[in-house]
C-alpha cells in the first residue's frame, strides 16, 4: 500500500505543474505515507546511532582531552531522554571534571552523565558509584553501558527511604568507598521531600576537604533551598555557573 501511495504521488507530481514539490515538502508528505510505529523504529534508531557514534569520538579521545560541545551535544540527542537528560553546559563540566578527578566519583541519579564518567573517569581507573532508585532505568543505563564496554562504572539500585525531615538514597554504604572527591548530583527527583537535601547528612563524613559536588538546576526553589541548609551545616564554597541552557552549582568542601 505504501509503495503505491508512493507511485501515485509521484505520477501526480510529474503530471502536474502545480505540484512541483521542494525536497522538504516532499519529505514531509512522504512522512504522512509512513505510519507511527515505523516511525519510532526510525527514530530509536537514528537515535542509537548518534549515541553509539558520539560514544566512539569519546571513547577514541587521547587521556586528558574534553570532548567539544559538538560531541556532548549528539551524546545528549543520542540519548534521547529529553526531560531529564543533562543540558550542554552540565554535562561539558562533568567532562572536564572526570578527566581531571582524582578519587572516586559519587552520582546521584543516573544516565547520561553515567556515560561520560565511565568513558573519561574510568579509562584512568577511577570508578563511579551511582545511586538510582528506578530499577528500570538502572536497567536501561547499564545495558548502555554493557554494550559500549564502559566499565568503572557502578549503578546502584537505592530506593527512596524517609530519614528524619527528608527523603534520599538508600546507599549500600558497605561496599562503597570511603570517600568521594567529586559528587555529581542531579537527583533524586527534585519533587520529593526535602530535594537532594540528603546527600550531606548522609554521606558528608565521605566528602574529604577540596572534594567537589555538581548540583544541576540550581535556580530551582528547592536546590536553592539544599544550597542554604548546606551552607549552614557544613563549610562550603559555592560557585553559580549560569548558561544559556540552565543553571548548576560547583560546590566544594573546605
């Protein structure tokens, strides 16, 4: 049926004067010929190429070396997770700080950022411990992350467990390291009580002094609000980056 639609078409565009279609209405009048669910095969496709092909120009990166916007870019399209997947200017400091760190990294809330750890931080050897709380996405990240050959990297399923005023990770606190000196933070959910409030209370004691932490979506209430109790229980610095894409915190411990 489509093979027909697709001849009758173009009879009628080669007949008639008054359909002389440029190249993009032609496309998109052939795309209206396709139905939905080959569309998404499309689509997931087109997207795991980008993601596959943006993992390589990373992967082949010579130790030390960032990888340039343009690359982080398709990493992020690759991906595809639109609502949560790390913006440009996050995702270029998180690179910059995984090829530099020199302890082992904690990450709050799986995904992209997993990829760029594993592929920049591991390669040195420096593992990755992260805390995820949807067993379903623990899935789908470390099927990526299986199938491009990124080690280093540990996703750890942690429910969400209510402690005193606040709701956080649930860590497995006996098989991580004892400390940390760099903390990607972009979870849990923003929604649930108390934010990412936790991660202090929890495992501040594994932050060393000059340890780092990346808290995304700063301007938000709630992370301003996490930025003011933090500052008021612990001696920290904090660094607002603004960008065109969003705003994130460098916050690091004195």
């Amino acid at each position: 049926m489509l093979i027909s639609e697709l001849n009758r078409f173009r009879r009628s565009s080669r007949n008639s004067p008054a359909i002389q279609k440029t190249p993009q209405m032609l496309t998109r009048n052939l795309t209206k010929l396709i139905p939905d669910p080959p569309k998404r095969w499309v689509k997931k496709k087109l997207r795991n190429y980008k993601l596959s092909r943006a993992i390589r120009a990373i992967h082949n990166l010579q130790l030390g070396q960032v990888p340039n916007r343009e690359t982080l870019a398709e990493l992020i399209r690759g991906w595809g997770n639109e609502d949560f997947a790390a913006r440009l200017d996050y995702a270029e400091e998180v690179a910059k700080r995984a090829v530099s760190t020199k302890g082992p990294i904690l990450e709050c809330g799986s995904g992209i950022t997993s990829i760029l750890l594993g592929l920049l931080a591991g390669r040195r050897g420096i593992e990755t411990w992260s805390l995820e709380h949807s067993l379903e996405w623990c899935e789908q990240v470390e099927s990526v992350l299986r199938r491009s050959g990124i080690d280093q990297v540990n996703i750890c399923h942690s429910a969400l467990r209510e402690y005193d005023d606040f709701s956080w990770y649930a860590p497995p606190l006996e098989r991580m390291p004892k400390e940390f000196l760099l903390v990607v933070c972009d979870g849990p959910p923003g929604d649930g009580k108390g934010g990412r409030y936790g991660l202090l209370p929890i495992l501040g004691e594994r932050l060393p002094q000059g340890a780092f932490i990346l808290l995304d979506d700063a301007n938000r209430p709630g992370e301003l609000e996490v930025l003011d109790r933090w500052t008021k229980e612990a001696n920290l610095s904090v660094e607002v980056r603004e960008g065109p894409e969003g705003i994130y915190a460098i916050v690091e411990r004195r």
